[in-house]
C-alpha cells in the first residue's frame, strides 16, 4: 500500500486489513467479501487508533524528555565523589 499510494500512514494498514478480510472470503460469495472487509478494515482501524492514541498520552507525559544530568555544583565534593553504593 505505500507503493501503491506514494506515503506511509495509518490508512495503510487499515486498507490492507479489508483487503485481506475480502480476499480470504473470496470463495464465499460477494456478500462475505463485503462483510470481512469490513470487520477487517474496521478491526485495523481500531488497533491504529489505540496506537495513536498510546503514542499521544505518552509523548504528552514527557513534554521535556527525560533529564540525563544533574547539575552537581551546588552539592559538597563528599557528595559529588561518594559511592552510589554507601560504604561497602
């Protein structure tokens, strides 16, 4: 589907999905091909949506990326060289 229309996004999966529903009834007659497309391209459709929507709750729960480094100058210089492990 991405040769066929010249871009990757959700749409592709959710025609391949009723193409695959209609192609695997084939043998059942026009109405079955009907039918199984749609509950294929409906089915792909929500399983993108749900990933949209996943993708969205979690790139809005980290607005600034994770923060890699502290700033350590304020702190003693026992703290900064101190073992993350205590005295062991």
């Amino acid at each position: 589907m991405v040769q066929v229309r010249g871009k990757e996004d959700l749409w592709n999966s959710i025609i391949s999905g009723a193409l695959t529903g209609s192609i695997l009834a084939a043998r059942n007659g026009l109405m079955a091909m009907i039918g199984s497309a749609a509950m294929g391209g409906i089915l792909l459709a929500l399983i993108e949506g749900a990933g949209t929507l996943l993708t969205r709750f979690a790139s809005t729960e980290f607005p600034n990326g994770p923060q890699f480094a502290e700033d350590h100058s304020q702190l003693p210089l026992s703290q900064v060289l101190s073992s993350p492990f205590g005295d062991y």
